[in-house]
C-alpha cells in the first residue's frame, strides 16, 4: 500500500451517539473540549472534513482556542463541487484543498477556475464519488502526514470503512439527544455483521468539563 | 404526579451509540458485561422492553449468568399485541406482564383471553400507543418500585422523552458498526433543540473487560 498520512478520527457526541439534534442543533462540546480540539489541530498537517458539513455548520476549520502560529491545510472532500464561494473554510486564514472528483462539465470546470484563481487548491480523484484511498496518498505526497478528522458522520464511514483511520477520540456530552435521523458519529451504509466491523482498543480516559473524553487505537 | 417506579436505562452499544448493525448483529456484550446486568436485573422489581427487542431478539429477560433465587417481573410494551405466543418472554421462568392499549378488537381481545389464559398479566393503558406514565403508576400501584429499562432504541426515547428515566447505565464496546439506518441507543423522533434534551450527570465510569462502562443520573 501507498504511503497516507496517520489520521485521528475526532467528535464531540451525544450519549447516545449524535452528532447534532434532528434539527441539526450541535452545540455539543463545552469550552474545555473545544481547546481540547484545538490543541489537537495545532498539531497536525490537515484538518478534514466532508461537503456536508460545510453546508451544514460553515465551519472555519483554523486554531483560534490557543495560541498557535500556524494553522494546518483545511481538506474539504466534495465529490460535485457544492462548495459555496463564501464558505468560511475557503477564508485566507490557512490553506484549503478540496479534494473532488475526475467527472468533468463545463460548469465544473468554471467553479474549478474560479477557486483556483481564488487560492484554492483542486486535487481530483475517483469517479461519482471521491476514492479517499487515492486522496490519502496525494496528500501525503504533499507532504501532509497527519489529517484529523472532523466528521461529519458520512465521511466519517467512508474513511472506517476504507480502513484510513488509525486512531478515534471521542468527547461524550452527558445528553442524550434521541432521534431516528439524527446524525450519528459514523453513517452511511453500516457494517453488516460484528465480525466486519472496525475494532477498536481504549488507551485513555478522563472527565473532561461535565463530559468525558475516550481514547482508542484502531486495530488493524 | 401519581408516584413512578425507579427507572434504570441500561444498553450495550458500538462507541457510534449503535445497538446493532444494520443487519441486526446484536453481538456487543463480553461476558463481564453480561454479568454486571444479570447483577442489576438480580437488584430490580421489573425488566422492560419493547416489543420490538422481542420481535427481533426474542430475549428471555431472567437472570441467569449469576446465582439468583428470584426473576424480576417481565414487561413488554406492545399496543398491537404483536407478541408471538411462543415468545421465550412468555415462558415459566418468571412472571411477564404485556402492556398494551385499551383500542379493541375482537381479535385482540381473543389473544388476550389466551395470554391471560397462560398466566400472563395484560395491562391497558392509553389509546394508539401505551401511555407510558400511566403504565408506570400502575405498575408501581403493583409493587414495582424499580424497573431495568432494556430498550430498544424506540421505547427508549418514548420513556426518556416523558421524563420517566433516573439513572442510566451504558456499556460502550471498542467497535464501530455504522448506518445511518442501524438502531441506536435512543431513536425515535428525537429532541429539536439542545436545550429540550435529556441532562446527565456523570456519576461513575470504569473500564469493564475491553470496552468501558460509564454511569450517569438524570438531571430533572
Ligand atoms: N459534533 C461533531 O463533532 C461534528 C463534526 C462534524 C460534523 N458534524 C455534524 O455532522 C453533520 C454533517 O454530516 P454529513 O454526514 O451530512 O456530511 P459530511 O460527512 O460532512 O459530508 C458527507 C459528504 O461528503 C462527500 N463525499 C465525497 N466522497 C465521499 C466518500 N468517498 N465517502 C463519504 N463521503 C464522501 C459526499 O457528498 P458529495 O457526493 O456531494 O461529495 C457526502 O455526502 C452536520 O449535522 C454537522 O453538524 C458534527
Ligand atoms: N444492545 C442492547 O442493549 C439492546 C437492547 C435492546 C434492544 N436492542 C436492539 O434494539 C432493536 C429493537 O429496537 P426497536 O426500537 O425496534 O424496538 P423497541 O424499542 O424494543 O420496541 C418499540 C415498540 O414498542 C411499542 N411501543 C408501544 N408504546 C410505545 C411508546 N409509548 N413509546 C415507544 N414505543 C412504544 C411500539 O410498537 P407497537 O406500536 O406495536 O406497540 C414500538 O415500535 C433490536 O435491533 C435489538 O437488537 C439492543
């Protein structure tokens, strides 16, 4: 296999395993988990994250909790190009590459131009949807060798499941959020039977805030 | 209010809050887990599920992985009596009580003339669905001062969004299963809003064979 980049899966959940309400309502995380992240994104090379997401929370994606001189290259995985021009993500802060697919249009290839000319970074890789696999190994050829990331719940299973993530924290709020179509920590299409599933093995944990924080490697 | 049996919430689930996977592999439990429930089930009045759980699971809910001399009396919440009469709930081994709507039919009301017939109890409350504060006064008015809630994800949040739960208990197993569309720990319509959900309080958390075990009171 390729060389990737050592990614730590990250979220902030409800009990029961939400990443925001029905409603999409994610205030989840406290102050203390927040500069937990932070600290977690000044250290690393990428921050990633899906086109959901950006088109759900707007995200900024830079370290702003803590002092940091650096922020790391903001990843955005967009198969269609859905990004709007003024996503935050796509601000001067830091760096942002978005990764979407070889498909081609004439409109595509407009928007392509036009983030380009604004900065951005376009890397493409795979057909209708985008080959995470490949991706991993074109950013750590650019010299990107640890990514966290940061959800949302889709991405999050395409990753699992394309066996990308080598390490999880988790902070669980103690709230309990319910609802069948609430967004989960991993979505998507689910693991049919235990035996295919992704094992994990608890290295740490501590109270953090009213919460609590879970550490894990992913067993490979 | 009419006064309500002590309700504990107890599941076992993938660290992504699932109860099982899409498919319906519900294997999450080490046997240090499976122990440590027969202990609280050893410790209560009553064990609650939803019909749901015994369509799919077909449980026995007694207590069998530790020396016990008494079974806690077995609950299932089932407006349209769906409950197959061969249901290992129905069994000898300890005494079921099927709750279920005051609606009728004479279908309905012949199933129960056979269920009361094999000495299970049938209690009416509420139209469409149970009413589940009404169920849990006359189940205290019954002697069943403390109840084991053993899901699945749909009662669950049917109890939890009326306010009838205490205290929680979760076993969270070092795996991740995924699925937008696999059960989780409280499914149902869910809370809109942050501020409407369910507070916890964290009283207690421990590592229990590979996976960890966290204890919460509710906060009312
Ligand atoms: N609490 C937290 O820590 C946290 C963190 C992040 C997000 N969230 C919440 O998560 C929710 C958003 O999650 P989401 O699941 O809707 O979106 P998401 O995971 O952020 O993005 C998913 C999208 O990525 C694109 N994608 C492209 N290639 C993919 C591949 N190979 N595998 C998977 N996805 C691929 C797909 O759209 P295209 O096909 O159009 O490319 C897909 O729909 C929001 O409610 C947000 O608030 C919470
Ligand atoms: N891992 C664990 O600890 C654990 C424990 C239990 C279950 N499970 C899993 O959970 C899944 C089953 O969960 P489920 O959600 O399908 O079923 P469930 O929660 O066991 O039962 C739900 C059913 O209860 C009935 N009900 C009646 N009145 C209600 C009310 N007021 N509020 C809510 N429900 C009411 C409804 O059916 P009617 O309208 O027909 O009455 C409803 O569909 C299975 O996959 C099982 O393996 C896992």
């Amino acid at each position: 296999m390729t060389k990737k980049p050592y990614v730590i899966s990250n979220v902030g959940m409800s009990l029961d395993g939400k990443l925001a309400t029905v409603n999409n309502d994610s205030r989840i995380s406290c102050e203390e988990d927040l500069i937990r992240v932070h600290k977690i994104r000044a250290n690393v090379d990428g921050i990633m994250v899906g086109i959901g997401t950006v088109l759900k929370d707007d995200p900024r994606l830079t370290v702003h909790k803590i002092k940091s001189d650096k922020n790391p290259v903001r990843i955005v995985v967009d198969s269609k190009l859905r990004i709007p021009l003024n996503a935050r993500v796509l601000n001067k802060e830091a760096k942002t590459i978005i990764a979407t697919t070889e498909d081609s249009d004439e409109e595509k290839e407009k928007k392509i131009k036009i983030l380009k000319d604004m900065g951005v970074e376009v890397v493409r890789c795979g057909k209708g949807k985008v080959d995470l696999k490949k991706l991993m190994g074109i950013l750590y050829e650019k010299g990107i060798k640890s990514i966290l990331l940061e959800g949302g719940g889709t991405l999050n299973w395409g990753m699992f499941k394309e066996g990308l993530v080598d390490e999880v924290s988790v902070y669980i709020a103690p709230k309990i959020f319910g609802g069948k179509d609430a967004p989960t920590y991993v979505d998507g299409e689910g693991f049919k039977t235990v035996d295919e599933c992704v094992k994990l093995e608890l290295k740490n944990f501590y109270k953090l805030g009213e919460g609590i924080v879970l550490e894990f490697k992913v067993k490979k």
